[in-house]
C-alpha cells in the first residue's frame, strides 16, 4: 500500500510540475523568463520575494496586485486559468527560488 501511494504522489507531482511548465510556455513566456530578466521579471527573482498567494493574485487580477507591488504601471494582462493550471503554474515559478534566499529567511 506504501509502494502504491508514493509512487501515485511521485507521479502527481511530476505530472504538476510538467502543467506548469505548459502553463507557462502557452501563456508566459512572452514576457517572462525562468532565470533572466524579460519584459517581466524572472521567475527567480519573483520567487525570492512573493508567496504563493501573492503570484496567485498577480495572475487573476494583476491591475489591483501590481500597485500593491509598487509598480507604477501595470503592463500584465489578467489570465483565466483553471485552479489546476494556477496552481500549477505557481508551483512552478516557486520551483526557481534560489536556495540562498530561501535559506535567508529561516
Ligand atoms: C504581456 C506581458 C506579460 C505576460 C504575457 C505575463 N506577464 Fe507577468 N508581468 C509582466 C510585467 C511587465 C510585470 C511587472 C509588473 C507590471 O509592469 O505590470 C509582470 C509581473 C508579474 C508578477 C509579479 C512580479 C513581482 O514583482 O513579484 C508575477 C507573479 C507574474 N508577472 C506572473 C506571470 C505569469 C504566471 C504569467 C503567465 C500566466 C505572466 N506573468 C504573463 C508582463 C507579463
């Protein structure tokens, strides 16, 4: 039963972490990088100082979001994604965190 349930875990988060990265070439990538600078920020840079409902917010209303981020402009349009694509894909920008920041805030 062990065996069974791990692997199933092993599976769903490997399938997750492949949504996000769909999620993010249909619908991101445009505009944002995994590690480099675009017209957007990176994603590593984003998750060093965002939470997981902070990048939600930005991703479903970021004309509100992006002035509480301090942006003067907002140049992001909104998406509609499913709770599983937004979920996913939130994953996945956290999945770029680098290690020292996170270490940093413990
Ligand atoms: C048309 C270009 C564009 C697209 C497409 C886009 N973004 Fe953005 N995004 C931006 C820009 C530019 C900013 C910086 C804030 C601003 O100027 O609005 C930003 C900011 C963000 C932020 C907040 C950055 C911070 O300071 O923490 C997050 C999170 C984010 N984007 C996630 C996404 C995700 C996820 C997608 C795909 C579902 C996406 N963006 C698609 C342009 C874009």
């Amino acid at each position: 039963m062990m065996i069974i349930l791990s692997v199933f875990i092993g599976m769903s988060s490997s399938l997750q972490a492949e949504n996000g990265k769909k999620v993010f070439e249909t619908y991101c990538w445009g505009c944002h990088h995994q590690t480099a600078v675009a017209f957007g920020p990176s994603f590593t840079e984003i998750a060093s100082k965002r939470s997981a409902e902070e990048i939600q917010g930005m991703i479903t209303d970021p004309a509100a979001v992006s002035s509480v981020f301090g942006y003067r402009r907002n140049a992001m349009p909104a998406f509609k994604l499913t709770k599983e694509e937004l979920e996913a894909i939130t994953q996945y920008i956290l999945s770029y965190k680098p290690k020292v920041f996170s270490e940093e805030k413990q």
